[in-house]
C-alpha cells in the first residue's frame, strides 16, 4: 500500500481494509459486540500466600494479617506485614509481600528472575498445583517458617465472570490469547481461563512479562480466543 505510514497501528489499518470491503459490496460495517466489563490488567509482583498456621510461626501466636492495599479482585488484600525468603546457598528476598487472607496451602509465586538470583530451579505451575516443587525457608519477625514445597512461578491467567467467558466463548481451564499494544508490544499465548461468580475481569501477569511489555496504565491490552 504504497504511501501508508509504517506508525499506523495494525487494528487501524485492519479496519480499514474492512470498511474498505464493506462498502465495495454495499453493505454498512457491522458493529462490534461490546465487552460486559473492561478488561483491566495487572502485573503480580512476587508474593507469597500463607496459612494461618505460618503466619503465628513467622509473627506470633494469634497474629492476624493487616490488610495495606485492596486488591481488584474482591476480598484479596496487599497485606501490611512482608517475610524474608532464604533460597538455596543463603541467597536472601527481603521484603516478600503476603496477599491475604489466609490460605489452605503454603506458596511462593516468583518470576524466573528472582528464582535465577536466588538460585532456584521453579516450575511454571497453577496456583495451587506445588506437588513437587522446591521448598524454602521463610523469616518473620517472631521465628521462621519453612515451606517443604509450595516455591513457583504461576502460570499467566484471567480472572472472568461467567459473563465475560461468555462474551469470550471459554469456560474454566480454556486457553486464552493476551494482545498487550504500545512499543514495545506483544501477544502472550496459554493465558488460563479462571471462571468464577464472585470474579471481576482481570488479567496477571507476572514481572518479566510486565518489563517484556513495558506494561503501562495506559496500554492498550486485548483478551482473544
């Protein structure tokens, strides 16, 4: 197409040749289905979810989490108190955030970074899924806490109402495409379909992904089948 601009954003350029299309057969450009809800996307720095059983071990009998920040999703919190890691040969995360409430299991959630400055070897699991994963040792302020297992790097996923798994054609597990604009911009594939009543529609990514992107408030960002 000689004298287009090579700046002219792919979406753009797509529309056209389809309102080109359209009007060669004379008929008027359907309209696109409109999402239920926006599509908002995070990037999940390293963290850790606890029992309650490890956070009286690390802050002492009876503690409870103090939430600090409000996560999108409901109920979720950045809580106040962070541990101290201790990876293989001492190699040490200070300041590793606990997102609360309490769980039923024990996990570490990394990006291949941090695994590689800890000197970890991490799999890339589903939340929940640490059969067979690396332990740890984590330290409070009232003693220490070590982890047989439960050490990962969660698998990218969407949280989706079942409106929105709706509107995306997926239900629970399905495979879903992340389409992240800008400079720097990307597609990331085996994005995991959570489906739950009680979610809002949100993506995580994880800090390498983030920083691949260059993942800014502004981004323009599109979830496919």
């Amino acid at each position: 197409m000689a004298g287009l601009s090579t700046n002219v954003p792919r979406p753009v350029i797509e529309h056209w040749v389809r309102q080109a299309v359209y009007e060669r057969l004379g008929k008027p450009l359907p309209q696109a289905a409109t999402a239920p809800n926006p599509l908002v996307v995070n990037v999940s720095a390293r963290h850790c979810h606890l029992t309650a059983e490890a956070v009286e071990a690390l802050f002492g009998k009876g503690y409870a989490l103090t939430p600090h920040k409000m996560l999108y999703q409901e109920g979720q919190f950045a809580a106040r108190e962070v541990v101290t890691l201790i990876g293989p040969r001492s190699r040490v995360i200070s300041n590793l955030r606990i997102l609360g409430p309490c769980r039923l299991l024990n996990q570490v959630e990394l990006a291949y970074t941090d695994a590689i400055a800890l000197g970890f070897e991490i799999p890339l699991r589903l939340s929940g899924n640490i059969e067979g994963t690396p332990g740890c040792m984590l330290m409070g302020p009232a003693g220490f806490f070590e982890l047989a297992c439960g050490v990962i790097r969660a698998a990218r996923h969407a949280h989706l109402h079942p409106d929105d798994a709706a509107f995306y054609g997926v239900k629970n597990g399905d495979a879903l495409r992340l389409r992240v604009g800008g400079g720097c911009g990307l597609v990331l594939e085996n994005l995991l379909a959570r489906v739950d009543p009680a979610f809002k529609l949100e993506a995580h990514i994880d800090t390498d992904e983030g920083n691949a992107c260059n993942l800014q408030p502004d981004t323009p960002c599109e979830l496919m089948r």
